[in-house]
DNA sequence: GTAATCACTACTAATTTAATAGAATTAGTA
DNA sequence: TACTAATTCTATTAAATTAGTAGTGATTAC
C-alpha cells in the first residue's frame, strides 16, 4: 500500500513551486535539480497538475511553472489526486461495477470509511503548513560542512 | 495507493474464521467458496497469518484453520501487516538509509505521520467489529430472490 | 494404509512503475 | 525574421510487482 513515485514527487515538485511562490515562474530543470529528479520524468507530472487547476505555465523564453493559488489553498489531498486518481484503498469503492458482491460485502464498506478518513487527513494539510514545517526543519539543520 | 489482494482476501479470510469461531477448524476450501477466492491463493496467505501468530492450523484429514485468540483481541492492523509487511506509505520511512535526503526531506516526515495515522485507524478495528457489521448488513439485505 | 488436508516451492502471464527519448509547439528577443 | 529557450506530446522500454497456477511433499484421522 505504497504511495508511488508520482505522488511522491509531485508534492516535492508543489513544496518548491510554493517556495518560490511570489517570484514569478520557475524553471522545471531547477526543480528538478534541487529535488534530485528527472527533469523529464517531472515533466509527465505536470500535466496533470495543470489539469486540476493547481498550477499554471508559460511557455517559451523565461517560461516556466508556477502555483495557481496561493500555497494555503492547495491541499495536499489535490496534489496527490491530481496525479494519483482517486484515494480509494481498494478499486471497488469508487467502481462498485467490478465485482459482484459489493452489496454484500462488509470489507468494502471498511475500505471505504478507511479511504475517507485518509481523504480527510490529507485535505487538512495544506501546502503552506509543509513550507512552514519545512522551513523549521530547514533551520534546524546542521551545516553539511565545517568550518 | 491501493491495498492489494493479499491485504484485502485475508481479511475476508480472517473473516470467515471469525464466523466460525468456536466451531473447530475450517476447511480453506470452504473459506475458499464461500468468498469465491482461488483455494491456492489463499493457501499462501495462511503462512504469514500463522507465522503472526493470529491463526493455527491442523494438519490431515478433518483438520483446517482457526483463529488464534477471539475475534475481539485480534485487529485488522495486525491482518493485513501479516501479510501486506508494514504500512508506511513511503518506503523510506521505516528504511532510511535507501535516501539520501532523508534528515532534510519534510514530505518524508508527512508521509511518516500520516502512515502513524492509517495504522491507528486499522488499530482500532477488531474483527468482531468486522463480525458485528457483517451481521448486521446480512440482516438488511434483501433476498436475492423472489417467493 | 489410505484418503484428506495443510505446507512448501517453483513458475508465469499480465500489469504497473519509473523512467528515457525525441519531435513538436510556443514565446521572447536580437 | 531567425534563433533560442522553454513547455508539450507521444512512444518506447526495462524492471518490478501482482495475482495467480501447478505440483509435490508432509502429516494426521480413521
């Protein structure tokens, strides 16, 4: 029960659209750069998150992407539906047609409220509280050198 | 993020157990029928349970399966770890060393928290809780034919 | 001793994952 | 207009995972 890459990388990808936020659009080779990522494979990521209104583009020269709403409207729930489908912990729950016995069953109706409860959990998280827990952690840190 | 079939058969499995607890052991046959899953597929999942220590088995002719303790000492938590391993969402939570990143990484430390949170929902659950809603969906349902 | 049952191991087809590759399109600018 | 920088779109692929199937061996009740 594995988060994939693509959700994974898709909210590192958001965390440094949303530390840039307010400066203008950012190139997807520097996210990729700082994230240690495949540029390319970041920029199957996108697309997705365009299409669910998350973020937005400009092509050519000085093109780039950049948050479509400010980080303290974009949950983090929306980040990972974008580019992940639907929550559900088992298929049946959002596509009763696959197996028969769906009216009988009482471990889909488990999975279910399961799923909502997580749905719930990751719509309470909003970008700005992973810049904030992020920049916390940031100064936190030890130096990786010395002096 | 799906749960795969080995999570949910056996907690179907454990299930049918439930059912039947108190009335020897069951046949993998008959769990086999009654939930309309592949005998062999399931024959594989009893290893991990029983390694877990939720069920015990007998071996020969009227032997089977049957649950370790009562329905109401026994989670869901417990089922699908047996046979699913642990329920980080990320893999680099309960394996650091595989990133480099971790000690920076705040998405890791998310995941990490809210995997605490799936884990103490599916806690919470017991298989009698699983058994008291069984019964009580089976009361509801309508017959599946007509006099 | 034989039939019934669990136990163990090997194999496999299909699907998903995690990319890589490259051509097409768009926009700014000299 | 031509050039360059950037997104966009589509195809391909190697590796891993999933969801089984198959067969043989070990054990026990009768």
């Amino acid at each position: 029960m594995r988060l994939s890459t693509k959700g994974r990388y898709a909210a590192r990808l958001m965390l440094e659209l949303a530390l840039h936020y307010g400066k203008g659009p950012m190139l997807l080779r520097d996210v990729a750069e700082r994230e240690e990522i495949s540029e390319k494979y970041l920029g199957q990521l996108v697309a997705p998150l365009k299409a669910a209104g998350l973020i937005s583009s400009s092509r050519g020269a000085h093109g780039g992407y950049a948050l479509a709403n400010a980080p303290k409207d974009i949950s983090l729930c929306e980040i990972v539906q974008a580019v992940e489908g639907n929550l559900a912990l088992v298929e049946c729950v959002h596509s009763p047609k696959i197996c028969s016995r769906v009216n009988s069953c009482v471990t889909r109706d488990i999975w279910g409220r399961l799923s909502e409860r997580l749905t719930e959990e990751l719509e309470s998280i909003s970008l700005q509280d992973i810049v904030y827990q992020h920049r916390r952690k940031q100064s936190a840190q030890p130096l990786t050198y010395t002096i």
